[in-house]
C-alpha cells in the first residue's frame, strides 16, 4: 500500500466518528511511520481522546488506555510481580503499556515518579519490572493528552520527557461548520462502526517504506541551519536537541511518503518544524513576559533561513 492510499483510507475511517482534525490525523501518522511518540494538548471536550482511539481501531493495532490520577504509581503502568498461590512461584503481570498504541489520558496529572516509568517505554521501546527487561510490542506509540489550562493537582513535565515526544500537537475548538456538523451528528446518531484498514504486518511495511524516502544534502543542512539558530538566539534558554533534529528528519520523510513523493522537500521541513521543535525550546523569562512564544520564533526562524543551493 502506497502512503498516498494509506493516508486516504485512514480519514475516511476516521471521519465516521471525529468531524474536521484532518491536520492531526495527519500528524498521528507522521508519528507511526516515524516511530515517534505525540503529545495532545487542549482543553477538555475538543475529541482528544476520541480521534486517539479511532485511529488505533483503524490500523488494526492493540491499543489500551491509562487515566492518568494523582495516586497512580509505576507499577500501575509498567506491570509488577505478584505471588501464585497455585505454583508457589512469584509471576510478573504485565502493565497496560504493553500495547501498541498506548493512551496516556491527562499525562501531568503524573506525579514525577510515575512520569518517569514512562521514560524507558519512550526511548528504549521496552521496561524493566523487578530488574528483568520486557521488549514492547512493535510498533509503539505513545499519545499522551494535556489540558494546557489546570494548574492545580497537575505537574510540569520535565525537560527530559517533552524532549522524549516527537511532537506536541495543539487541539483546540472546531471551525463553525465543524461543530454544526457535529451537532447534526450527535442529534441523529450518524455515526458509523469504524473498520480496520491495516493490520500490524502492514503497518511495519508502510513504517519501512517511509524510512526510505531520500533525503538531499541540501534538506538536512536546512534542517540543521533552523535548529542551530534555536540555540544561538539570545531570546532562548535551551535550543533544540540533537534527537530534535534526528525527529524533524525522520517526521519529514514520513510526511513525504504519506503525501506520495519518495524525497524530502523544503516545504515538509517546514510544515512540521513548530510542532516538532516549539515544545522543547525554553523562552527566556524576560522575553516570555513580554509575550514571545516559541512557536513564533520557529516562524521567525523559518522565515529567515533559506535552503543552500
């Protein structure tokens, strides 16, 4: 199956239960295909869930859900042992983040020990319970949701954990037409059983596939050009990381595959450098009090820098 086929198939599934989000679809595919993890944010009720667990239903994968509360502990997540009566014998019960795309539900209502647990999960693919490792299922996908507005019983992510999502995807309220449709929607029960379009053996095709997509010289040079002006910005704290680079490479050339091409150009580089980058660049206080964001220095970034020739 082409990227192209694929990415169509994929919204007319989706569509049966999530009105618009077309553009975060899109996004949560880029992170598949790119094995990277995705973070939700926006206020409750704008389908962050929903558009999460259908699309697991439609690549056909194991999905399972944590609601993330203030007492859940790692053990809670990850699994851990417990004695068999029966045999005598300790045995160990694995988590529910042992699935292949994995729902963290309001992820900094996370006490930091619990965020941690997912850490290994992120970047290793696997847990270690009782001091044995367990490999994760492959493929592994993490979408953790945030409501960007609470600030109480909730905790900041740490640095080391944004760094670890390949994305930070903002989900606010639908367009006028969007939420009439919905409505209409809601008002006569028209919403259809959404079907598989994809089994676990095609999704590691379709994952090959895009990491095949070439990559000039020119494009990873530009690539490097945007993050090297995130670190050398006197208006900025902490620049983009190393595996911030090796994210907006690897998104690029998914994005590229899904939209039929098998080469990077410019224009996929720029149209996901903000939700790859903004998230992990820290705005120094005394500009961030007058109003500057990170996600409108990655524009003025992306304004100013040019692809060498």
């Amino acid at each position: 199956m082409k990227g192209i086929e694929f990415m169509k198939k994929l919204k007319d599934e989706i569509t049966k239960a999530v009105v618009g989000k077309e553009d975060v679809l899109e996004l949560l595919a880029v992170a598949l295909l790119s094995r990277g993890h995705v973070l939700l944010e926006g206020i409750p009720g704008v389908a962050k869930t929903t558009i999460a667990k259908a699309f697991a239903k439609a690549i056909g994968l194991k999905f399972s859900r944590v609601q993330i509360t203030l007492d859940l502990m790692p053990a809670d997540i990850v699994g851990g042992a417990y004695y068999d009566q029966r045999t005598s014998e300790f045995k160990i019960k694995k988590g529910p983040i042992f699935a292949n795309v994995v729902l963290a539900d309001e992820i900094n209502r996370a006490t930091p020990k619990t965020q941690s647990a997912l850490l290994e999960a992120m970047q290793e693919r696997q847990v270690t319970i009782e001091g044995t490792t367990f490999e994760l299922p492959d493929p592994f996908l993490l979408i953790a949701t945030m409501n960007p507005i609470e600030a109480e019983g909730v905790y900041k992510l740490p640095e080391a954990q944004l760094d670890r999502f390949m994305m930070k995807i903002q989900m606010g309220y639908p367009y006028k037409d969007e939420e009439i449709l919905l409505l209409k929607r809601k008002e006569s029960g028209d919403f259809g059983e959404i079907q598989r379009i994809v089994d676990r053996e095609d999704v590691l095709k379709l994952i090959d596939e895009a990491g095949r997509i070439k990559v000039s010289d020119e494009v990873i040079s530009y690539i490097y050009e945007i993050s090297f002006r995130t670190r050398t910005d006197d208006r900025v704290l902490l620049g983009a990381s190393p595996r911030a680079l090796e994210h907006l490479l690897f998104a690029s050339k998914s994005l590229a595959f899904l939209r039929g091409r098998d080469y990077v150009v410019p224009d996929d580089v720029k149209e996901l450098a903000t939700s790859i980058l903004a998230h992990r660049i820290l705005i120094k206080a005394e500009y961030e009090i007058d109003g500057l964001k990170a996600e409108d220095l990655i524009k003025e970034i992306l304004e100013e820098v040019e692809v060498s020739k």
